[in-house]
C-alpha cells in the first residue's frame, strides 16, 4: 500500500546546480534515473543535440534548447558527475588554501571538515590534493604559500581572500589556467566563485538584533570591538559592520556606534584596552568575528552581545545566556560545497561562475544544541 507524501521537485540547471526546489504531493513511486536518451527521446531530437545543450557546446538552435531544457527540468535530470568522471580517466588535482585551525582560530577547523567530508565522497576518482595552510594574521606566510602554489601542478584551487589583495594578484595571472574558488571571504567583482555568507546581509541581520535587544533605551551606545592578530586580515569584518551600519541609516533612532581596532597576542586573555572601552557605559556589543568570548572574560557583568561562529568558547556562553545571539555562516558546509563545485567545474566540464551565498543562521541558547547536533546532514545544494 502507498502512502500519502508531500516532497520536494528538486530542479536543477545544465551546470548541475540546483536552481528550485518545490514541494509536491504524492504517492511514494518507483525512482528511475533518467538518461541523455530518455531526454532525447522525450525531446523528439538526437543525443548528440541533448549533449550539445547540457554542456553548452556546438550549434544548437535557441527553439531547441529550450526545449531540451525544458523536458530536463519535467524529468528532473541530475548530471552523474561522479560517474562521468570515472569513465573520463582524468586526474583530479587540487589545491587547498586556507588558514590554520589552532585554539587561537578554532573556525578554520570546520571548514576543513566539510572538505573533508567531500574528498571521501570522490575518493573513487583519486584525487591528488596538495594541502597548505598559513597563520590567519602572517601576511608573509600567506605570500610564502602562493609561491609554494607556483611550484605545484594541480588545476583547481580552494582559498578564502583572507588578504585580498595579493590573492587577487595570484587569481588575476591563473585565471585562464585554473579553476578556483574561494569560501568564507569574497573578492567583489572578481569574478571568481563564492560559497560563503553574504557578509553585508549578515551585518544588516546583527543590526536588527542589536535593535531589538537595546528597544527599551532612549539613546543607545553599541561597541564593536575588532578583536584581530593582523589589522590587515579582516575583509569580511569590515563588510559586516558596513551592512551593520547600513542598517541603522533607515532607523529613526540610531544607537551612537563606536568601532575600536585591538591587536591581540596569541592565546591572549586579558585585555586591558578593552577592558577600560567596556567601562564607559555601552549597551551592547557587536562582535563581527568569532572573539566573542574574548569580550565576556574582559567585562565582569552580562551585557548585550552579538557575534559569530559556533567555536567551543561561544556555544559554552551562548548556552549560559553570556551572548545572546550567535550567527552561524556552517562553515562545514562552505568547505564541502566549494570541494563539489571545484570538482563540478574540473570533471563537469561548466564553465559558468557562481556566487552562492548560504543561510543567515541565528542561534540562541533555546536552539543551539539541535542546531549544532544536525551541522554534518547535508548534501550539497550546487549539485555534481
């Protein structure tokens, strides 16, 4: 006997991504997996003209490609990228870029296990991975790795622009040779793909919370303590307070907002700067990274706060109600995705570019540990 279900079409484009997901009503049926035939059948033309529409290449008349494409969304097809790959014989060479994971910057650990987490999943394809890592605030380290990269062969790169500037210098003279993506930290107007947050959206977000903790104050006052080992390493920081500030321009009553930039040493605790900024009658608290427990141990009472990233430190206080709101940007799922669309465009054979700007994700102390229980159930969204 079926069962009644409601599911989800998922709907995906040519490059494999996916592009709609709509919920439909059911009975639970037999899955087929559609074929090029079954698409050039359906489409009354040869599979020859179907491969041509899928992979973007030869003539093709615009009439018949949006018919193609249109028995491709009906039939649901999911290009095997996995499988098309096996069968193509071709070596998967990667790069891997990003900073150190240590207990000054526990985030760079989950990204690492999203990438993890894809290799095993193209583990059969045998990919030959090339693993470099630098110290978030040591520039030239940073610039020691990108020489290191020239040395190396591999055809696809995975970095985050946590010094912009001189990756995009790097990306500017191998973008015609090599597939790269960045995660985390983006490169406006580059052109290169992106998964991560959208750093602006998310400052507009905290704006919002900071709002809604300090509504019952005539005049709020709002700290935002940027908390870094290198000033010169923290792009996605300043893009989260623009969008923080963008946000109170549209308020009738905007808080008075004060920026302060600390140097902090490794494993630093004690901060006497901040302690005394902390001491001249603020509000709340905007932490644009993920330092926020650096802010509880430097103020001896509760005060409003906001920050990012579900490192040990603020899933201990954000249980304990010492921050109330952590916006989490599933770094595991950024490292996994950026390892399916490299591996996408290598063996996919799509040339198209992607911005795919993840979930603004809002955790509270009510709903942490579910959210932290559920982090690894995910597929990926972009498709292989």
């Amino acid at each position: 006997m079926c069962e009644n279900i409601i599911f989800l079409k998922q709907i995906y484009d040519i490059s494999g991504r996916l592009i709609k997901a709509e919920p439909n009503f059911g009975k639970i049926l037999e899955s087929k997996k559609v074929s090029i035939k079954d698409i050039a059948s359906k489409s009354g033309v040869s599979i020859g003209t179907v491969d041509r529409v899928i992979h973007q290449r030869g003539e093709v008349s615009e009439k018949t490609r949006k018919k193609v494409l249109n028995v491709i969304e009906k039939l649901n097809y999911q290009p095997n990228l996995i499988a098309r790959s096996l069968a193509s014989k071709k070596k998967l060479r990667l790069a891997i870029l990003l900073p150190n994971a240590n207990s000054d910057n526990e985030y760079w650990y989950f990204p690492q296990v999203g990438i993890k987490k894809a290799l095993n999943e193209i583990h059969d394809h045998g990919p030959v991975v090339h693993q470099l890592s630098f110290d978030q605030g040591n520039r030239k380290q940073f610039l020691d790795q990108l020489e290191k990269l020239e040395s190396l062969e591999y055809d696809g790169l995975l970095s985050a622009a946590i010094f912009p500037d001189e990756l995009g210098e790097f990306i500017d003279c191998h973008r015609k040779s090599k597939s790269i993506i960045l995660v985390d930290t983006n490169i406006p107007g580059s052109g290169i793909d992106f998964v991560g947050q959208d750093a602006i959206k998310s400052g507009h977000v905290a704006g919002r919370l900071i709002e809604l903790l300090t509504a019952t104050y005539d005049k709020s006052k709002i700290l935002i303590p940027k908390l870094v080992s290198n000033p010169q390493s923290m792009p996605i920081l300043l893009k989260r307070i623009e969008g923080f500030k963008q946000y109170f321009k549209s308020v009738e009553n905007p808080p008075v907002i004060n920026e302060v930039t600390i140097t902090i040493r490794s494993h630093q605790k004690s901060i006497p700067e901040l302690q005394e900024i902390l001491s001249q009658g603020y509000q709340a608290v905007f932490v644009p990274n993920s330092r926020s427990y650096l802010v509880s141990e430097n103020i001896p009472t509760k005060i409003n706060m906001i920050g990012y990233d579900l490192i040990d430190q603020n899933v201990k206080l954000l249980s304990e109600g010492g921050i109330d709101f952590v916006i989490s940007q599933q770094p595991e799922r950024q490292g996994y995705m950026a390892v399916m669309r490299l591996f996408n465009k290598l063996i996919g054979k799509t040339n198209s570019t992607m911005q795919y700007h993840l979930p603004i994700d809002i955790l509270m102390k009510e709903n942490v540990e579910n959210y932290i229980n559920k982090q690894m159930e995910f597929k990926s969204d972009i498709g292989y």
